[in-house]
C-alpha cells in the first residue's frame, strides 16, 4: 500500500519536557489540538489499603517506567490502586477501557475534518505519551490484536509511538508509563493476549485482600460498622471457596461493597447478599441455593 | 342383647377357636352401631361361603376388632370386600395374609383415608399381579415404614408398569429380589432423598469448609425401622439416602445440618482417639463433648450455624434421668445458651465445658470432660445400653470416624446402627435395558461384538509420534490412528434425549441468536459493498487533502460476520462410558451423546464450522477414530445417526487421537482452530500401566497442536482429583464438571462463552 512508510521517513516531533500540560510545537500542520493533562490528575487522595507490597513495588517500576501488568480477577482492586499510585506519584493518569471494536486509531488518534481542512487529534494514548502521563489500558485482553500492537514498541527500550497516519514518530515524555490490566480468570480461547505482548511487561499479583484488610475497606467504602463489614467479607470467603466448584468466580470486593451499601440503607444482611450476590453470581440453583444456605450459616 | 359374641355359632362349628374374642368383641360393640355389626356379621359369613378357611376367619375377627378400636368402624368395614377381591385373583391364602398384614400396617397407616389407600393398592396387585400379593403382605411393615400409604401406593404401581405382563419379573421386583426396585422404591417415596439435594449438599459444605469428601449415600432396607446415623471415616462420609420420619420441607435441612456439623468435625477434631480402657458410656460421653467442641469452633467463625443445628436439640429438662434423656439434655446444654436446666450432672458438664471455652481447640478436653461426666454417672448408677443407645439429635453421625477403629468398641455400633450398604446401581453390566436404554437397539455386548468381527473394516490414516516421559522424548511413528465407520442407528430416542433439554435449548437459542446478533453486522471498509462506508469516505476525503493516497476501501456491506473459527468435537468412548451415571440408569456415553447433539445443533445454527469425532484405543496399533461428522458435512439426519450409532468400549490412548484431531482441524483454513476434547477420566491403554505415561503423551500432543496454532481444551470429571485434566490441558483450558449428568446443561454453553 501507497501509505504504508519506512521508519525512516517518520518526522519526529521534539520530545515534550517537564511536567504539566503540554504546549509545544508540532509537525506537521495544521496544528495539534492542545491538550491539557491537568484534567488528568487526580486531586484528591483516592481511598486506598495496601494489601501487600504493592506500593512498594509499583513506585520501583515506575522509577525504571518499566510497563507493569496488574494482574487479578474482576473487582479486586486495580483501578483504584492505579489511581491511588497515580495521585500518590503525582503524575496524571489516562484510562481507557478496552473493548472489542476498538481500532488502533482510536488509541493513537485520527484526522478529524474542520471548516480549514483536516485536523488530527490525538488519540488518548498518543497524548498520555507526549504529555507524560500514566496510561492505563484496562481489561486490554478485550480489544482486538491488531489494535494490541500498536503497543508494543512503546514497551521497549524504543518508547516511541509511530503515528503512521500522520507520519510522524512520538518520542514518549520520560514520565509516560504504560499499565495495562489482565484478567487470567477469563477463559475465552479467542482472548488472550499474544505471548510477545505479555513478556513485555512486569507484573503485581492482586487477589482479594486478606480478611481483615478486606474488612476495613468494606466498612470504609460502604459506610458501615467494621462488625457488619466483617460478616460480609466472611460470605465473601465462602463464596470464593466454591470458584471452580461450581462458580466461575466468588463474590469480589466490589460485590461485597455494594452488599453494605444496601445495608447500610437498612436493607438486611441476608437481603442484601441475596440482592447483590446471590443472584447476580449464578443462575444455577443448585449453586444459589448452596450460597444461601452458606451466607445464612455466616450470619 | 346377648353376650354371645357375633361368631358363636362360628366357634361352636369348630370353625374358629375363640381367642381373647372377649375382648375383640368388646372392642367391636364398643365402636358400631347395631347397623354397622350387622353388616360386620354379613361379611363375616360372606367370607366364610367364599371358603376363606379357619384361619384366615380369626385373623379377619382379630384384624377388625383392632381397625374398630384404632381407625373406627368404617374402616373395619372397609376389610372385607378387599378380602374378597383378593381371594377371587390370588388366592386363599394371600387373602388371609392381608388380614394379618393389617395390624402391623396400621401402625403406619395414620388415618383411615390411609389405610383406604392401602386397601386400594393391595387390590390394584391382586388384580395385576396375583403372584406378588404375598411377599409384598409379608413385608408390610417395613415397605410402608418406608413409603408410607401414599408411597406404598405409587411404588405398587410402579412395580407393575416395571414388571409388565411377567409374572417371573414382577415376583423379582415385588420381592426386592431385584435390585431395580430399590430404584422404584427411591422414586415412589415421592419425597427428596440425598440425591436430590446432593450437589447443592456439596457446594454447601465447600463454601463452609472448603472440604471436599467423598459422599456416599446408603439406601436403608425396607423393614429397618430406625432411623440411621450419618457416618465418617476420614474424607469418606456416609449419608442416609433418605431420612425416613422427616417431613419433607425438613429433609434439605436435616442434610444441611449433617454435613455442616461432618465439616465442622473434618476442619476441627484432631487425630483419632483410642478406645483403650474406656467404657462404651465413657467412649459415648467423650463423643457427644467433642461434637459440641467442634460445633462450638465452627460457630465461631460460623455464627449461624446455630440457627440450623440448636432447632434440632429438643431435649426437656423433666426428661428424666436415664442415660440417653441426660446425653440428649447436655447435648442441648452444650450449644443452647438460653435452655435451662437445674440437673446437678447436666449444670456439671455445662460449666466444665464453658470453663474450657478457652482449650477448646485442643480435643483432649473433649476426652477429659467425658471421662470425668461418664465417672460421675457411673456414680449415680445410672444404665447405659450401648445396644440401644443412638446420638441424638438426627443431624449428628454416629462418631465412628472420631475412635481408632482397630479396637473400636463393638458396642457403640450395634448391629442395625451401623449403615447397611445394600445394592447401589453405580456399575451394572448386567443391568440389562431400561428406562432410556432400552429402546437403542443392539445392546453394548452385542454391539462390542459385532464390533470386533468388523475390526478390519478400519482403514489406518495416520501414524503418529508418542511421547515417553521417563525418556524424554518421542517414539516416531509409534501409534497407528485407524479410521472405523460407526453404525448408524435409528436417531428417534437421540431426538427424544435432546428435546427433553427444553431449558437448555431455549438457552442455547438465546444465546446463539445474541451472539449473531451482538456480531457487528457492518463490514466495513470494504472494496465492494452495497453503500458507501461514511467513515471509511470522510478518510479517504482528508487523505487526498493531506496529499495522501486515498484507500479505495469505502464501501460496506451487512453480513454476518463470520466467526472464522474451525472447532472439532473429540469424544471419549472407551469402556468406562457404559458406567451407568451415579443415581441414573443413563450411560456416561448417553450423556455425552445428548451435549454433543445440543452443542451440534447449536453450531450449526450459529453457522460456525465444526466436525465430530470419537476415540477409543486398542493397544498403540489400532487407535480408533471414528468420525461422525465431517466439516464440509451437514448435521443432519445421518450425522445425528452416527452419533446415536456410537457405541463404548476398550480404552483412552489421548494422545494419538489428538494428533490425528489435529491433522484434521489443522486441514480448516481459518483463523482460529479449536479441538474440544470431552473425557471421562483418565487417559489409559491395555499396554502400558503406568497412567503418567499417557497423562504425559496428551500433554505432549496438546502442547505441539498449540504449536500449529490449534487450541485444545478439555472438559470431564476431576478423575478423584488427580488433576490430570491440568496437566494434559494446560492450568486454563479445562473444565471440571462435577457430576457427568450435567454435561448436557455445560458442554454447549462451555463453548459459548470460549468463544464469546
Ligand atoms: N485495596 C483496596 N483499597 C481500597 N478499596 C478497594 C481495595 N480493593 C478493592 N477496593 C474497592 O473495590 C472496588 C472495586 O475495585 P476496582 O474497581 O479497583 O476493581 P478492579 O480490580 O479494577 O476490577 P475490574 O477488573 O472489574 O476492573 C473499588 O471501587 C474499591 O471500592
Ligand atoms: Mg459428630
């Protein structure tokens, strides 16, 4: 094809340094829309508990902006830990959640048409890459291979991202990390990601928290007593105990967290669990029944 | 009136004795009416002119006279005609053995609409089945213990349906000489036996106690009239198949309530005690503390559990002194806080118990405690009779599984107490057809052997490398994959097996129609198409004003998009799929055949390109493959007959027929390629004992099909938790179905969400 180019003929555009939003000049015309990553910091500090070393071991890899896979089931944590890590590392963050009608151009960005002619715009990854941001591809097992690739020499020593449409090379800012999300629970033979995608990256482990982790954060997020909170991250065990049993997954944290939320609007326990486990986890009676009577023992 | 009893003259004639005839005689003037005695009086001579004999007159007198006292007159009334009825198809003597079944019967027979619907069933088998009233009569008691009058009822007919026009056959099953009756007698109780509740049952105590047993449900004998203890051994439990005297919206709970006081002892009683020197009222005591401890334990991590186990404690303080009204009152001391009792024995072993709430989980309290209460009652010279004693209440198990059984002491498990394991159809050769079965013609023997002189008709399409773990290596060339042709059969009961998963297969339909539908059904950017793509347009405009050379690709269509994806079906048929499934009388291969008929209708209404095989093996020359479905075949009435034709036999060589399932998908130009493999257990063959060899060989054969890119995923039972299913497959792509009979409900939505 006519528009495919050499690397060699990609213009650069000069690397963006220094923290903040992004004022630069770039190639080639028209000009870019410009984009300002202070919508991207997160202000307030997000409502995070440690459950391991994860801190620790995020702050290290962002140090070395080694591309880092949060790895664990659905509702464990991971969005709010990057958020957490985001706000704790000042950096902003760009999150896009994949899913599977997702181009390549709408991570890298496209040529839009205006009255003067045609504008390209910067798509969220390209502009998390200029600026400096922590971009956070989430659930990225969703979105179509070809579109997973565009990735991939931003996860190496390169870190460039080749804007073929536009013809140009951007440089990545040196505060761009790449984070990516990956549910290993998700059994789809169509949705894996490819090998050379995976050993790109450096990976934290989530699972749920420890008991009495998990117990505070129900309480906190829910707004109810640490006793109630308790109760409920034991129905959580048990229900985790019947995955692969039975149940593709247990209840997660989340699931647990809005179980509080209906009790503390007085809703009852039992009701409550009924409401936001029991029946959105399976529609196998067997299993349903098996969670009642669990959930009723854990009362 | 006179004091002549009504059957003077029957006495005089020498006809019958005059036994305790007072006092039936009282019995029956106490209850009719001048009316209803006559009417006894008519019957009385009805069954005399119809020959009926001495004794089966007395037994009538001595049977009425007790229906007059415990059910009323009309009930007693009620006898004679179905006497009568009796008589005229099965004879004397079965006639007179329905009088003396009455009083036995009565006990179970709770009202007079009972008894009626006894009499009424009674009659049915006379009519239908004269040869059978006698043995059924003689078990009276026990059959009705049982089924009770309603269950009695549906079992009888059951019987006669099973039995049809033999006589021979009917006498077996009406008899229990048969094994298939205990599966009539499970269906006619009507009400939920284990079985029924198991897999919840399960689940249930996973959740609790992430404890997985193996659990066995023991049907009792007809005639046994107590009510059974569940047992353990280890990881081993035994469970009532029913809990006979339970109302049925009980029995869940009594089960529930069984297996979590089991859980509770598995996570928490420690080693096994030993029994040396102990007194069977000590061994009892030390038992009944350590099932309060772990109760205790478990509650605390488990708080409602009380809610399911204190219900079951009914003991009352003015129960009395003897043994087992004490045990039953500290039992319930020891786990209801809000029963009170001022019993000096009983307040004594509450407060040491509560003293130790601290050592609870050490169970040498629970032997400490025990001795020292069994003391205590041997001091009060108070009785205890192991024979007769049971732990109380219902839920708890007879605590075999907490004494070293080597030099168990006899006594606690008396004879009737310990569970009599009877004839269970897990594996029955000879089991001949029924139920579903029956109808496939050619039975698997005659099949097998059919099968065997057609050996030569295979054709050998490949030989494959097999891979030797202990060396390291492949043997090239060492299998040989022999395609044979299976038999078509007629598909009416295939048809039959799959309609009747109505809720599947409107799931299924659901599902396939959501998944064409959810498929984007624009292609876009396309070089033809019937309208212009805008997208595709307004880039093609901004290239050409960027300079740049516009795609010819603006075009888009509506199609449904194809989900280029090839899958093949593998299916396991050596021997082991004739194994009935536990509970049923429906084969391994039934099931199988039934979800791969569902999976296959549903991948050819999706349109997606699949083809179905089977395996077996004889050794590494004649790897079998039997190809029901190709890809470029339609699921059609043939193919439906080719997978109605498969028949099970000889053994699971995996790892040859995967190579060659692969050379098969391998052939489909798509983009994905799928090899679904459905097994039953363990992969084996006749020429090499070592299991790991051929768990290793799949694994291997797994791992190389992934290499041309073909993914292989299996799904079967756990094989008693060995894990091979991982290692063959690989840590994600395997399913572990629980129980065989659900493969219908899971294999097709299995492959839905693979490839969702
Ligand atoms: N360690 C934690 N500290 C604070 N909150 C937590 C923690 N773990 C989980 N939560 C709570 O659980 C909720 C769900 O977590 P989150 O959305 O981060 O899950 P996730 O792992 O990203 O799930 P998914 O894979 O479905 O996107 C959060 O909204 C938060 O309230
Ligand atoms: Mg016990």
């Amino acid at each position: 094809m006519l528009r495919t180019l050499g690397g060699s003929q990609f213009r650069e555009s000069p690397a963006f340094s220094g923290s903040g939003f992004g004022r630069g000049i770039f190639f080639p015309e028209p000009r870019e829309l410009m984009t300002n990553l202070d919508d991207y910091r997160i202000r307030e500090q997000p409502y995070y508990k440690a459950v391991g070393t994860e801190i620790a071991l995020f702050e290290a890899a962002h140090q070395a902006r080694m591309p880092m896979m949060l790895k664990g089931p659905t509702g464990c944590g991971k969005t709010r830990f990057i958020e957490f890590m985001a706000w704790r590392l000042k950096k902003p963050l760009v999150t896009v959640a994949c899913h599977e009608d997702m181009t390549a151009s709408d991570l890298v960005g496209r040529f839009l048409l205006d009255a003067n002619g045609t504008v390209w715009h910067d798509g969220p990854l390209t502009n998390a890459v200029r600026y400096g941001a922590i971009c956070y591809l989430d659930e990225i097992v969703e979105a179509r291979q070809d579109t997973t690739v565009v990735i991939h020499p931003l996860t190496d020593d390169r870190r460039i991202l080749p804007l073929e449409k536009k013809n140009e090379l951007v440089r990545a800012h040196p505060d761009f990390h790449l984070v990516i999300s990956y549910n290993p629970g998700y059994q789809s033979v169509l949705k894996d990601l490819k090998e050379s995608t995976k050993q790109r990256f450096g990976a934290i482990d989530f699972h749920y928290p420890a008991a009495d982790v998990e117990t505070e954060i129900v309480a906190h997020e829910a707004g109810i007593p640490t006793s109630a909170a308790r109760t409920l991250v034991e129905i959580g065990i048990r229900s985790r105990n019947l995955r692969g049993h039975g149940l593709d997954e247990g209840a997660s944290t989340r699931m647990l967290i809005h179980a509080g939320r209906l009790v503390a609007k007085d809703v009852s326990l039992s009701a409550a669990c009924d409401a936001a486990l029991v029946l959105p986890i399976t529609d196998d009676p067997d299993m349903r029944e098996a969670l009642k009577d669990a959930i009723a023992a854990c009362i | 009136m006179t004091n002549q009893t009504p059957f003077a003259d029957l006495v005089e004639s020498g006809l019958v004795g005059d036994p305790r005839n007072g006092s039936i005689w009282r019995a029956l003037r106490q209850v009719f009416n001048a009316h209803q005695l006559a009417d006894w009086r008519a019957d009385l001579a009805r069954l005399q002119a119809s020959g009926l004999g001495p004794a089966g007159l007395e037994a009538y007198i001595r049977a009425t006279g007790t229906l007059a006292e415990k059910r009323g007159p009309l009930a007693a009334l009620a006898l004679a005609p179905c006497i009568l009825d009796v008589e005229r198809h099965a004879g004397r003597a079965a006639a007179a053995a329905l009088s003396e079944a009455t009083a036995p019967a009565l006990r179970h027979l709770g009202n007079e609409r009972d008894f009626r619907d006894w009499l009424d069933a009674v009659a049915e088998l006379a009519a239908q089945g004269p040869e059978s009233v006698a043995p059924v009569l003689a078990r009276s008691d026990g059959l009705l213990a049982e089924l009770g009058a309603h269950g009695f009822r549906a079992w009888v007919l059951g019987g006669l349906r099973a039995g049809g026009g033999d006589p021979e056959r009917r006498l077996a099953l009406f008899s229990l000489s048969d094994p298939r009756a205990f599966d009539l007698f499970e269906q006619a109780t009507g009400d939920i036996g284990f079985t029924d509740a198991e897999r919840a049952l399960k689940a249930y105590l996973i959740a609790l106690f992430r404890q997985k047993p193996f659990i066995r449900a023991v049907a009792g004998t007809p005639g046994d009239t107590l009510q059974r203890r569940a047992s353990f051994e280890r990881q081993f439990v035994q469970v009532p198949a029913r809990m006979r005297g339970v109302a049925t919206s009980s029995v869940r709970k009594v089960y529930r309530a069984m297996l979590a006081h089991i859980g509770a002892h598995l996570v928490h009683s420690g080693p096994r005690f030993q029994v040396r020197g102990l007194k069977p009222m000590q061994v009892a005591l030390v038992s009944l503390i350590e099932d309060a401890r772990v109760e205790q334990l478990a509650m605390r991590e488990l708080p409602g559990l009380f809610r399911l186990w204190a219900p079951f404690h009914t003991a009352r303080a003015d129960g009395g002194v003897t043994a087992p009204s004490l045990f039953a009152r500290l039992s319930r001391a020891l786990i209801d806080p809000n029963y009170r009792d001022d019993d000096l024995w009983v307040t004594k072993g509450r407060q040491m118990f509560f003293a130790d709430r601290e050592a609870w989980v050490d169970p040498g309290i629970s032997r400490q405690i025990g001795n020292l209460l069994g003391n205590d009652l041997g001091q009060m010279r108070i009785q205890f009779n192991p024979r007769t004693y049971r732990v109380e209440p219902l839920y708890r198990d007879d605590n075999s599984g907490l004494w070293d059984t080597d030099d168990a002491p006899p006594q606690i498990s008396d004879e009737q107490d310990v569970i009599v394991e009877t004839v269970r159809i897990e594996r029955t050769q000879d089991l001949d057809d029924h139920d579903l079965e029956s109808s496939i013609p050619d039975d698997d023997v005659g099949q097998a052997t059919a099968r065997e002189s057609r050996a030569d008709d295979g054709v050998p399409v490949g030989k494959y490398a097999e891979y030797d773990y202990l060396l390291g290596r492949e043997r090239s060339e060492w299998t040989t994959v022999v395609e044979y042709q299976p038999q078509p059969v007629d598909t009416t009961l295939l048809d039959r097996q799959v309609q009747s998963y109505g809720d599947v297969l409107n799931r299924l339909e659901n599902l396939v129609g959501a998944a064409r539908v959810s498929r984007p059904a624009r292609l876009r950017a396309r070089t033809e198409g019937d309208r212009l793509d805008l997208d595709a347009t307004i880039e093609a405009a901004i290239d050409r004003r960027a300079g740049l050379a516009p795609s010819p690709r603006v075009y888009e269509t509506t199609e449904r998009r194809n989900r280029d994806l090839s899958v093949l079906v593998l299916l396991d048929i050596s021997e082991s799929t004739k194994d009935f499934v536990k509970g049923s009388s429906t084969t391994i291969l039934t099931f199988e055949r039934i979800a791969t008929a569902l999976l296959s209708q549903a991948l050819s209404d999706l349109g997606d390109a699949f083809a179905v095989a089977a395996f077996c093996s004889n050794g590494r020359d004649d790897v079998r493959f039997y190809p029901v479905k190709g890809f470029n075949q339609p699921y059609d009435r043939d193919a439906r007959a080719r997978l109605a034709g498969l028949r099970g036999g000889l053994s699971t060589r995996i790892g040859g027929a995967l190579r060659h399932a692969g050379v098969v998908v391998g052939a489909q130009r798509t983009h994905r390629r799928l090899v679904l493999v459905v097994t039953d257990g363990e992969p084996s063959d006749i020429d090499v004992a070592d299991r790991r060899y051929f768990v290793e060989d799949a694994r291997k054969a797994v791992q190389s099909l992934a290499h041309s890119a073909i993914d292989v995923f299996g799904i079967g039972p756990d094989g008693a938790g060995t894990g091979y299913l991982g290692r063959i497959f690989g840590r994600r792509n395997f399913v572990v179905i629980d129980q065989i009979a659900r493969l219908p409900n899971k294999l097709p939505l299995l492959y839905m969400r693979l490839t969702s």
